[in-house]
C-alpha cells in the first residue's frame, strides 16, 4: 500500500518534482501547494508511514533529515527564520502515508500555528 502514495512515486521518478536535495538516505523537493514562498518537503527514502511509526533504528535517519533541513534552510536563503512541520496521522493534517518534514520559510509565522 505504501508503494503506492505520491512520495514514492516521486523518490521512484515515476512522477516529476522540482528537486532540491537528493542522497541515498533521503530527497527533498518543492512543495506543488507551498504555504509558504519556501516550501520544501523532505522525506526518507525508507517506507515509514507516519511519525508515530518510528523506532529506535530511525534515530539516525530523523537526525540526518534534520541536518538536511539545516542544509536546505541554508542553501535557499532563510536566514531570517524558518519552521519545520511534521504532521502525524489525520488529525494531525497528514495527508500521504510516508514521512516528511515541510520546510517552510520566506516570511513570518504566527503561534499558534493551527
């Protein structure tokens, strides 16, 4: 079932996206409905579906998605600021069944966020 959601098809190349980042433990691409002027999506190579699925074995891989992050955040000048967002299950606004942070910078964020 995981196989068959967008971010797979996007890491598969089977479906087109602006990249941003690429290595063997992630990719990262342009968000196609940015809420932001920055909009990035970065997400694991490995099937995980969602947050609440993660296990010890994932310790590295979070970390490495977050110094991509770092990186990213760099590369496309959100020096300023920027927020990571990792949604969790429905009602928590996930909406494709496969890990992902969205970077989001480019202008000013409120709090609370929902």
């Amino acid at each position: 079932m995981l196989k068959d959601n967008i971010f797979q098809k996007i890491i598969d190349k089977e479906i087109p996206a602006k990249i941003a980042y690429e290595d063997d433990l992630c990719l990262a691409f342009h968000d196609i409905n940015p809420q932001a002027p920055v909009h990035v999506l970065i997400i694991p190579r490995k099937v995980i579906a969602t947050h609440a699925e993660l296990t010890d074995a994932d310790r590295d891989l979070l970390g490495h998605l977050h110094l991509v992050a770092v990186k990213l955040a760099k590369q496309l000048g959100l020096d300023d600021g920027y927020r990571i967002v990792v949604n969790c299950l429905d009602r928590g606004g996930q909406t494709v069944p496969h890990l992902h942070m969205h970077l989001m910078g480019g202008r000013a964020f409120h709090w609370p966020p929902g």
